[in-house]
C-alpha cells in the first residue's frame, strides 16, 4: 500500500507539473503574440506617420514653388506693361517732337518764302523805279 499511495503521489506532482508547463506555455504564448501585435500596430502607425510628414512636406515645397511662379510671372508681366508704356511714350515724344519740327519747319520756309517774295517785289519796285526815273531824266546809259 506504501508503494500505491506513493504511486499516486507521484502522478498528481507529474500532472501538477505538465498543468503548469501548460498553463506558463500558454501564458507566454498569449504575451508574444500581444508584444508583436503592439509592435506592428506601433511600427505601422510610426510607418504611416513618416508617411504624412513626407507628403506633407513635399505639398509645401511645391506650395512654395507654385508661389515663385506666380510671383516670377507677375514680375514679367509688370515689366511687360513698363515696357509698353516706356514704347507708348516714346512714341508720343517722337511724334510730337516730328510735329513740332515739321510745323517749325513749314513756319520757318513760309517766313523765307514771304521774305523772298518782299525782296523780289522791292527788287522790281526799284528796278521800275530806276527805269521810270530814267526814263524821265533821259538818261543815256540806260
């Protein structure tokens, strides 16, 4: 009887030991399988965090480059309108300036003209004169 009752002993200490073992292999089972599900999550959501800074940033610079476009095209066209009225005024300056001159000019030759037309009716008067009081003076050399 000593031997049966050790006997039995014996198995309950070995199904202790295998509940144990079972129970601590669970265990560590379930922990490894959360610690890697909390990994993924955490390496998934600091994946998907880079992720949006990049796009992020990548939408300024090109916030940034669209800007310098707009500002570089709204320089070109300031200085295309500087450059329109710089020719518009030139323009109006060569213009005025022809007008001017060509109206000076017309002024200028019809003052000669008229001049030229007085000497030449003052010429004739004297030669009529000359002739005339030759004419009654008898003179011989005319």
């Amino acid at each position: 009887m000593f031997y049966s009752v050790v006997a039995v002993g014996d198995v309950v200490v070995v199904v202790v030991v295998v509940v144990v073992v079972v129970v601590v292999t669970v265990v560590v089972i379930v922990v490894v399988i959360v610690v890697v599900i909390v990994v993924l999550v955490v390496v998934t959501i600091v994946v998907l965090v880079i992720i949006v800074v990049v796009v992020e940033v990548v939408v300024v610079v090109l916030v940034v480059v669209v800007v310098l476009v707009v500002v570089v095209v709204l320089v070109v066209e300031v200085l295309v309108v500087v450059v329109v009225v710089v020719v518009v005024v030139v323009g109006v300056v060569v213009v005025v300036v022809v007008v001017v001159v060509v109206v000076v000019a017309a002024a200028v030759a019809t003052v000669v003209a008229a001049a030229v037309v007085v000497v030449v009716v003052v010429v004739k008067v004297v030669v009529v004169v000359v002739v005339v009081v030759a004419a009654v003076l008898n003179c011989s050399y005319i």
